[in-house]
C-alpha cells in the first residue's frame, strides 16, 4: 500500500499560541468557545481552523472513525495512501501545534447551559462547557446480514469504487446487489476491470436498458440469492449461492447503507432525517444550512454526520469551512458584546 512519500511530522510551531489558560487538574477548562465532537478529519480540520483563529478549542474523540478497516486514504491530494490513523495523528499534531486540545472520551449528552451556551457531558464524568459546538461524529456503515462480509470490508469487499477501485484493478470484481444502487455501482467498477461480476440476489432486476448496458460493456450477470461470502488465508475467495453453487472472485462491492451518528444531540430535539433516493433510503444524515449550522443556534455540524457521500477530503474541506463560519459567528458575539460593553462605561 503507498504510503505519503513525504511526511511531515513536524507542523508549523504557532508564533502566537492560544492565549487561553491551561486546563485544570480534570484536563478539561471550565468553558471553550468551541467543542468540537469527533476527531477524524472533518472534526480535526475545523479544531484546526479555529485553534489558528485563536479560538479555544476541545476535540473529543470516541476513536472510532468509519474508515478504520481501511488500509490507506484515497484520493488525498498530499496524503495519498496514507493509514488512516496516520492522518489522525498527524491532524492532531497540528492542532496541538496552535494550542487546541485533543481528549479521548465518549460524549453523551449536549445541553443547553445557563448562559445560553452548551455543557458536555462525557461518558467518564466529565462535564465542559461551550460557546459552540461542532457535530463531526462522521456515519456508520450498515452491511447486508451476510455470513462473512463484514469481516472483509475495508479490505476486499468495499463500497466506494473511488475509494478502493484502483487497489482491485484487472482483478476478478464481484458487485452484490443490496440496494437499487447495484446497477450504478456496476457499471463504476466496469471502470477499473474487465472482470466484472453482478450478484442480482433476489434484489435487484434490471430493466431492458440496463440489460443492454450490462452486455455491452461485458459485465456477467448471476441470478438467486447469495448465501455467504468465503475467505481462506485472510483473502475473499468468492460468493457462495443459496443454490449451493460458488464464484470464484478476488473482491467484492456492496452498496451499505450510511447513517449519522447524532446520538449526543438528541436531547436539544435534532434527529437524523432519512436520505432517500428515488424512493430509497440509503442511510440518515442531520440538516444543516448552506454554513454548516443546525437548526439549533450554535449547533454546528460538519462531514459524513451531515452529507453521507462525502469522502475524507471532503470531510476536511467540509470541517475547515464550518470552523470559519463558527469563528465568524463569534466575531460577531464578541464585537455586539463590545459594543453593549462601551455604551454602559460611564462617559
């Protein structure tokens, strides 16, 4: 697997460090102006952003990102290949580097507090609180209940042709139809191999037009139900059939179905709302405005937790332009509160 050909594990040390004061003996200050929950991409991005700003800025993470089977991140300009837990270590550096915190933790809850701010809650007892907070707790993957799938994904059975197509190239490609999506995801991966396998599964049923594009561009076609997924040596080996019979294959594509983690927001009143298309759902995703905020003033939410389509990149592209618009926010608390503050000094 490549790796970054040129890592650089020293950032750029912060001429002028956050001048907030140090945390207490707990690890946790009393209050931040911002907590950012989640500490993948999307989530360090932002910290990063603010911590640069000047921001006081918390990063808690549960350390279960959605791309840990992975072996390396794809299509990173600058990062290509690299272990995903490389570029967390790496974000976090540079977060650290600027004087935003980084605390290993479980949020449970998120309320209002008395000032008109946030107090976290943390699983471990911990309580913090904040001016805003910042939703990167990123989506889970939902499988098919399939004997042997899960323990191969990430690996040889994969859901993203971008992510993980060009490390199948040339090979023998299965593609298992879970979803209506099976056709587009096919027709993807047609992309990367000549050997291209579509499991309809009892699920899928391709109108005349698809049949057409199908034997066009040489992809099989295999009818009934898949009964399992087999390995052997810590290598997917092929798709075993209800009807007994087995394909041999090298990798394996399936369309999951993604849903936000939203859970610690729950008691402010967000839901998830279903992300449907063409009259199915394909997993959950929190709404947002065209900033990145909730329909909770404050709220904040940013990378797969609010777009399930997007990919690590993304994800930081995403965390770092919610991170501006939250420090201008702030500019704007802080110049109102300075303004209130000058009109009731005595003259």
């Amino acid at each position: 697997m490549q790796t970054n050909p040129n890592p650089n594990p020293n950032p750029n040390p912060n001429p002028n460090p956050n001048p907030n004061p140090a945390p207490d003996a707990a690890g946790l200050r009393d209050r931040y102006d911002v907590v950012v929950i989640g500490g993948a991409a999307a989530g360090l991005s932002a910290a990063l952003t603010l911590a640069r700003a000047r921001r006081s800025v918390l990063v808690v993470d549960a350390g279960q990102p959605r791309n840990t089977p992975a072996d390396g991140v794809h299509n990173y300009l600058g990062r290509e290949g690299t272990p995903p837990a490389d570029l967390v270590a790496i974000g976090r550096r540079e977060v650290g580097g600027y004087g935003g915190e980084v605390t290993a933790g479980l949020v449970t809850a998120v309320d209002r507090g008395a000032d008109g701010g946030f107090e976290v809650r943390l699983d471990d007892g911990r309580r913090t609180g904040a001016r805003h907070v910042l939703l990167a707790t990123g989506a889970r993957d939902e499988l098919p209940d399939l004997p042997g799938l899960a323990e191969r994904f990430g690996r040889d059975v994969l859901h993203c042709p971008y992510c993980h197509g060009w490390e199948v190239r040339d090979q023998a490609v299965g593609v298992l139809a879970s979803t209506p999506m099976a056709m587009h995801q096919v027709l993807l991966l047609r992309q990367w191999s000549a050997d291209v396998t579509l499991f309809l599964n009892d699920v899928l049923e391709p109108t005349e037009a698809e049949w057409e594009q199908l034997s066009a561009r040489g992809i099989a076609v295999v009818d009934g139900a898949v009964a399992a997924v087999e390995s052997a040596d810590d290598r997917l080996t092929g798709v075993r059939l209800a009807s007994g019979s087995f394909v041999p294959r090298a990798a394996l594509a399936v369309q999951t179905r993604v849903f936000a983690q939203v859970g610690p927001l729950e008691g402010l009143g967000l839901r998830a709302e279903d992300f449907e298309v063409g009259g199915t759902v394909f997993g959950t995703y929190l709404p947002t405005d065209a900033k990145g905020e909730t329909s909770v003033p404050g709220l904040w939410a940013a990378g797969n937790v609010a777009d399930v389509s997007t990919q690590v990149i993304t994800a930081a592209a995403a965390g770092m332009r919610a991170g501006a618009q939250i420090n201008a926010a702030l500019v704007t608390q802080d110049t109102a509160a300075a303004v209130e503050t000058g009109r009731l000094a005595p003259a």
